[in-house]
C-alpha cells in the first residue's frame, strides 16, 4: 500500500466522524427524533471503535464495526474505509465493489476522481492460477509459453481467457481453457492419463497365445524321442547277438550284418538325444511350435540325405 493510500485512510479516519455525527435528511425537523438520535449515536460509536481497530491491524473486526456504523447511518464516506478494510484482507473484488458503490451515492463527491483511480487500479490486479496435477512434476506453458516451472506451482494471469498446457514424461499432454477475472484466485487439479506402454509383437503373440508355448511341438519331440530310444536298444541288442553269432561262425555276411545293426543303433541313440533336448528346450523354455517363433526356440532335428542334423 503506498503513500497515497496512506494518506486516504488518515483523511477518511479524520474527516468521517463529524459527517456521520451530523449526517441528516435535508426535509428532517431541526431537532432530530429520538430514534434518529440513537442511530447516529450508534453509529459514531461503531465507526469509532472500526477506526481504533483498523489502527491496531486487526481488519476483520473493523471491516464488522463499519460495516455496523454504515447499517446504522448509511453516510457514504463510512464506504471508504469498508473497501480499505476489504483490500487490506486481500479481498479486492469486494474493495472494488464497494468503491463503485461509493461513487454511485456520492457522484459529485471532490475524491470521486481519486476513487475512480483506485478502482481501475485494482481492476488491473492479476488473477492466480494454482495449478496442481496428479502425478506431480508437469511443465507449465501459459499462452503457448513455457513458464518453467513444475506443478504444484502459482502463476499470475491478466484479466481474460488463458490456454494451460501441462506435460508430463509417461503421460498424455493435456490443454484446458481458463477463463479469470481481476484478483482471482483459481484452484486447478488435474488428472493426467499414462501413455499406453509398447509391447514388443513376439510377446503380445506369446501371450495372445497363452500356455506359455508347451504345445504339441515339445510333447511330439519327446515322443519321438522314447520311440528312438526304444529302437535303438532293440537294434543295440541285436547288433550284439550279430556279433556273437559271428564269432561262432566267422563270415563276411556275419560281420556285414552285425556292422550295420550296430550303425542302426547308433543312429537310433543319436535321434533320441537329439530329440530328448529339443523336448526340454521347448517345455521348459517357453518356446512354441509356431512357425516364426520354432527358429528361435532351440535346437532342432532335421533330416538330410547326409544324414540326421541338429540345428541350434
């Protein structure tokens, strides 16, 4: 509060007692009414127990005692202090308004001038915006400009409609529309939305799937596996009974026969272990029997006229 405005309160303070104690209809008799008499005596009394309160900082008892002393005598002057009390409590749209009241009941009053003033100064005052958002930490831009700062934040605004922009990491950016009169303060929360995460498409189709990829593919592999097993000891078997028949009767037929049950059973071996492992790669790895995720789940057993191959 400046000087002049200092020195509007001493005038008001000093000059207000007498125009409420000798304030009369301009047609009222000489000699006033009981009931006349005991308003204006309130009045004073009320007016003169705001000023003494205004004068020890305490607003809000004197903003009630001048209110009362107007309710009693409305003397336009008692108006003065009221929006004086009003601005010193921060409420500077309810100043305005009783200013504006003022110049109304006392048009040709000689501070009307300096009131108008005071009340195109107020109505210059900036709005608030306290912004707040949930998660915290979202950048401000006010009108297309970055503010720098972060919610939970304060900003000052001017009279009018205003653009807020709020963006977060993770989050949706989010744009609203605010609309603030003169010495507004404006509470805005808001909600932002996450961004929806990127999941890689091998993993959305694993999951589309479901069964963690044991499908038919790894039961068939162990099946083939016991099935080679199976052979091969049959084949081991009889390779050994070749093989002492040949001892007993020494012949190229004999050991021609004995050398390839021993080759077939090898084989047969070489096929369940190469079965076995790809079973347990893809049960127990998660891999499953589709076409685009078999290349990448584990080995594999193929079959070529070279012979049997284990593709990793």
């Amino acid at each position: 509060m400046g000087y002049r405005a200092a020195s509007w309160v001493s005038f008001w303070l000093m000059a207000i007692v007498p125009a409420v104690a000798a304030a009369q209809p301009a047609r009222e008799a000489p000699r006033p009414d009981q009931e006349e008499e005991r308003a204006t005596a309130r009045a004073r009394e009320e007016y003169e127990r705001g000023r003494a309160l205004f004068q020890s900082g305490q607003f809000g008892q004197a903003l009630a005692a001048f209110q009362a002393a107007f309710e009693a005598r409305q003397h336009p002057t008692v108006l003065l202090p009221i929006a004086e009390c009003q601005e010193r409590m921060g409420d500077l749209r309810a100043a305005v308004a009783t200013l504006q009241r003022y110049v109304v009941a006392a048009p040709d009053a000689s501070d009307a001038p300096r009131v108008q003033e005071r009340i195109a100064e107020l109505r210059g005052r900036p709005a608030k915006l306290r912004l707040a958002t949930s998660p915290p930490g979202a950048s401000i831009r006010l009108d297309g400009q970055d503010t720098g700062q972060v919610t939970p934040a304060e900003l000052e605004a001017s009279p009018g409609t205003h653009s807020v922009e709020l963006e977060l990491e993770g989050h949706r950016a989010t744009s609203e529309d605010v609309t603030v009169e003169f010495a507004e303060v404006r509470e805005m929360s808001v909600t932002l939305e996450e961004e929806p995460s990127e999941t890689a498409p091998g993993s959305q189709a694993r999951a589309g799937r479901g069964g963690g990829g044991r499908g038919p593919g790894g039961y068939m592999a162990a099946g083939f596996g016991a099935v080679a097993l199976v052979t091969g000891s049959v084949l081991g078997v009889l390779a050994l009974g070749a093989q002492s028949d040949f001892e007993a009767d020494p012949t190229e037929e004999g050991a021609d026969r004995a050398e390839r049950l021993a080759l077939f059973s090898d084989i047969a071996f070489g096929l369940a272990v190469a079965a076995g492992i790809t079973a347990a790669v893809a049960l127990f790895t998660g891999g499953d029997d589709s076409s685009e995720d078999d290349e990448a789940s584990g080995p594999r057993l193929r079959l070529a006229a070279t012979g049997v191959h284990l593709d990793f």
